[in-house]
C-alpha cells in the first residue's frame, strides 16, 4: 500500500518522514478503551464464529442497514467548526475493515452462511494482512510476505509502532503463541514476480530458486532472531532507575508523569526470570504439573511471557512519550496496551490460542475477574492509571474516559483489597482463599491510586460530592497498608469540598 505523492511538496514522504508524522497523530479511543464493557457483552453471545477482542467495532460504527453496511468509506467529513474539509478516508480503512469483519460475523451466527466464500478465517487471514500493509505504510516500515507482522523500522523508530496496531492480526498467526496457527500472509508468485517481491519486503536474500519448505524455515528463524532483539529492547527499557526504587504511591502532581507512572513495585515486572512471573497463574491452571513440563506447558509459558513483554514494551514508550509532553502519542501507545491486555482478560471464545484457555476458565469461575495478582494484572491496573492520568491532560480533556478507566481498576483490584491474607473467589466473589499478604499491601496501594484518578476526573467534571467520596477513600486505602496519606490527597479534598459548598451556594441563589 504505497501512498500517493504529497499535495504540499514540503512534505517528507521518506520512511522517517512518515513515521515523524504518523507519532503526531491526535489520539482516538478504540473501542476496547471506549466501550470495554459493552465488547465482553457481545463476545459473550459470540460462540459460533472466531472473533477476538479487538475485532468487535465500537457501537457508533456499527452498520445493520446491510452485511456489509460499513463497507463504502466515507466520504464526508467535517471540521470542528463544522464546515467539509477533504481528507484522505485511507485514514479510516482499520475502522472499517474492523466493520466489515464484524458484520460478516454477525451475518453467519443470524443466518447460518458464511457471507465470503473464502469463509471466516479466509477473510480474517485477508484483513490482517491489509492492516498490517496499511501499519507499515504509514509508519514507514517494511513487511514480511509470510510473516508480516515482524516490520522493520530503523534506529529512529520506537519499537513499540513495530507492534501492530490489531493483536488479532498478529497473535493467531505465530507460531510463538499458539501451537495451531492460522495460515497468515498472502500467495504470490516468488518466481515470476521475484525483483517486485524483493523490493516490496526486503527478501533480497529469498531467492526464487528456494523451495517453499526452505522460504518458511528462513522466516521462522528470522521471526525468532527479531523477537530475541525486541524482547532484550522491553528488558533493557523497563529496569528500574535510581529515581524509581521507591514504591510509594507519588501522587503530588497530576501534571507531573514521574512519580505517577511508577505504581507497582519495581522489581517484580523485571525480566520474570521465574515460570510465577510470566504473567499467567501457574500449574494448576495450566493443566500440567510443574514437576514434569510437557512441550505445550512450556510454550504456553512462552506465549504469557511474550504477551507480558509487548504490554511492557507499549506501556514504557507510553511512558517516555508522556515525559516528553507528547500527550496523545501516550495515550495511542497505552490504548494499543489495553488492546493486548484485553486477549487475557475478557472472555470470548480463543479460537487458536490454547495458552489462554485455561486462564479464562479460571476467570469465568470467579466472576470473570482474574484472582491471582501477576504481573500482567498489575502492569494491566497500571495502564489504565497512566491513560487515566492522560486523558485529563488539556490537549485531550476526556474526563468521562478518565473516570471509566480509574472506575475500571478498582473493579479489577476488588478481590484483592477485601481483607489482609485473602483473595476473593468463586462465582460472585463470596468465598475466599488464603494469599500472601504482600499481595493486599500492593493491591491496596494500587486502589489509593485509582480512588485518586476517580477523584481528579471527578473534581474535573464538577461532581464535587463523588470527588471529595474518592478523596476520602484514597486516603483510607493508604492508611489500610500502614501509609499515612500524602498532603496532595488532603488538598484536592480540601478544594473539592470548597467546590461543593459553592456549587451548593450558588444553587439556591438561583
């Protein structure tokens, strides 16, 4: 997918070029960010069609006037002052593709006939290819023929924009992460059409005359040898510096991403050298003793712990984007975080992706919350923290997102934050279990958080009484694991109590 030549011949259309302007982009809520709760509602009732988290199209771009009613992209758009303006509606066509795939879906379950004749899988294998191409196009990166979700950036590219956008179009796909993968990429004609191959991926090496047994072992080592690099760059990314050793819940600045981004302690989201720390619960979720592991447990403990990796990865550039003021380019990163969070998280029918399988049955028995405290949960609470914190900034001012996303950790850190010692369990959370009791003194750490997120947004819409509710239990929260509460807690208490007596004031004047 090979743009055209810029209108404005200014414009630097070079791979650096692109990706210098695809980082500038305004920031847009995907669905599973927008509408996260209405997405496990539809995938609940999806049970006869593969479809994953990402592929559910949020509810203003849905379609029922026919199969394929988001198929025309559009082809009006107005400015904020409301006037037309043209655009390139290429901008769009991930949305769209989304759309279409999702109506394809639908179409099946209501009617009982694929509407594609190449079937589900077939259209689903055609979409991520277009996606990841259209990724590619705009960032400036290459693609793979056969394995196209590995692209190539230079030494200027954050290696979290080498992560596609749509985990559906990668995840299912490699050989990494599901032992039964789709068939990915696309046929073509290496012999005939060898120099074009060439070119387009970067195959130079890929000679016509090589069988396609000897093309796919190529790629597969290639595949691997690019992980390693990536998975050394999220190692080296997310050690902890000097200034990030303290644990505490730094709350005094909302403006400030420093102290605020580091919520978890430090070490335990470090390399997880242990089989504990891969982000997924252990042997008895699993299915296999950890005595004798078999071949699928280990690769289902490779899939947690690539899946752990890119969260890291989406989460620390979200972070270094946040710190250089790049507001919306932090917001992106942290919403394509949720997006590979979501694949763990939310139940749906896994299709391929046997490693997790198990987890969701696990979930499903706890009132579909997760009640074993990883590190992908909590570097999952954290990412929604730091797009909280995000979406309040003024070049976005989203205050109704930062309240969800706050209002949805809390949610996540229910059966953690009970009572000292135990974890809540069973279908709706009334039964117990014994647990560590660090694992309260985190998650309790983690709810101070959260209540002050909820209670900034809040502040910020001007629902002063829920605000001052929020404060009050941040400082509660603190007090719960032996932590006097910090002096910005007691002022936005202070302000907001002010803020309700005025508002309260100026009603009955009117």
């Amino acid at each position: 997918m090979e743009s055209t030549t810029p209108v404005d011949e200014s414009t630097d259309d070079s791979p650096l070029g692109r990706y210098q302007n695809a980082i500038k982009a305004p920031y847009y809520k995907s669905t599973l960010v927008h509408h996260y709760k209405s997405v496990q509602k539809k995938l609940r009732l999806i049970t006869e069609a593969p479809i994953f988290p990402d592929q559910i199209p949020s509810r203003d771009d849905e379609y029922d006037e026919s199969v394929f009613g988001g198929l025309l992209l559009r082809t009006s758009r107005r400015d904020e002052s409301g006037g037309a303006y043209i655009a390139n509606d290429f901008n769009y066509l991930p949305s769209v593709l989304q759309q279409n795939y999702f109506a394809c879906v639908r179409a099946t379950i209501n009617g009982g006939d694929e509407p594609v004749t190449s079937g589900l899988h077939g259209l689903m294998r055609r979409i991520a290819l277009i996606r990841l191409r259209y990724q590619a196009a705009k960032m400036g990166l290459k693609t793979r023929g056969t394995v196209p979700w590995l692209m190539e950036g230079g030494p200027d590219w954050d290696k979290a924009e080498l992560v596609p956008d749509f985990p559906c179009d990668w995840v299912p796909y490699d050989c990494e992460m599901t032992e039964s993968p789709y068939e990915s990429g696309i046929g073509f004609d290496t012999e005939t059409y060898h120099a074009f191959w060439a070119d387009i991926y970067g195959h130079s090496h890929a000679v016509a005359a090589q069988s396609d047994h000897d093309e796919e072992l190529d790629d597969v080592e290639e595949q691997s040898y690019q992980k390693e690099e990536i998975m050394e760059d999220v190692t080296q990314t997310v050690q902890p510096t000097d200034s990030q050793e303290d644990s505490s819940v730094h709350m005094s600045n909302s403006s400030e991403p420093q102290g605020e981004l580091q919520v978890e302690p430090q070490g335990e989201l470090q390399g997880e050298p242990q089989g504990e720390l891969q982000g997924e619960p252990q042997g008895e979720l699993q299915g296999e003793p950890q005595a004798s592991p078999t071949a699928t447990y280990l690769h289902h403990q490779n899939a947690w712990s690539i899946l752990l990796k890119t969260i890291l990865l989406l989460k620390e550039s979200g972070n270094s984007a946040l710190q250089s003021d790049n507001i919306h380019l932090a917001a992106t990163r942290y919403d394509k975080a949720i997006r590979y969070c979501s694949l763990a998280f939310l139940q749906y029918t896994p299709g391929n992706l046997d490693f997790i399988s198990n987890h969701q049955s696990e979930m499903y028995q706890n009132a579909e919350h997760e009640t074993n405290w990883t590190p992908l949960l909590k570097a999952f609470i954290t990412i929604r923290l730091n797009l909280s914190m995000t979406l309040l900034k003024p070049q976005i001012a989203d205050r109704k997102g930062a309240t969800e996303q706050a209002t949805l950790s809390l949610d996540q850190l229910k059966p953690f934050t009970a009572a000292k010692g135990t974890v809540l369990t069973s279908t709706n959370l009334s039964s117990s279990r014994p647990e560590p009791d660090k694992t309260y003194d985190e998650a309790k750490e983690l709810q101070a958080k959260s209540y002050f997120r909820l209670g900034t947004a809040q502040n910020a819409g001007g629902d002063f009484s829920a605000a001052m509710h929020s404060f009050e239990k941040c400082a509660q929260s603190m007090r719960d694991f032996g932590r006097e509460p910090e002096p910005v807690v007691a002022r936005r208490l202070a302000d907001a109590k002010r803020c309700a007596k005025r508002k309260k004031r100026n009603r009955r004047s009117s």
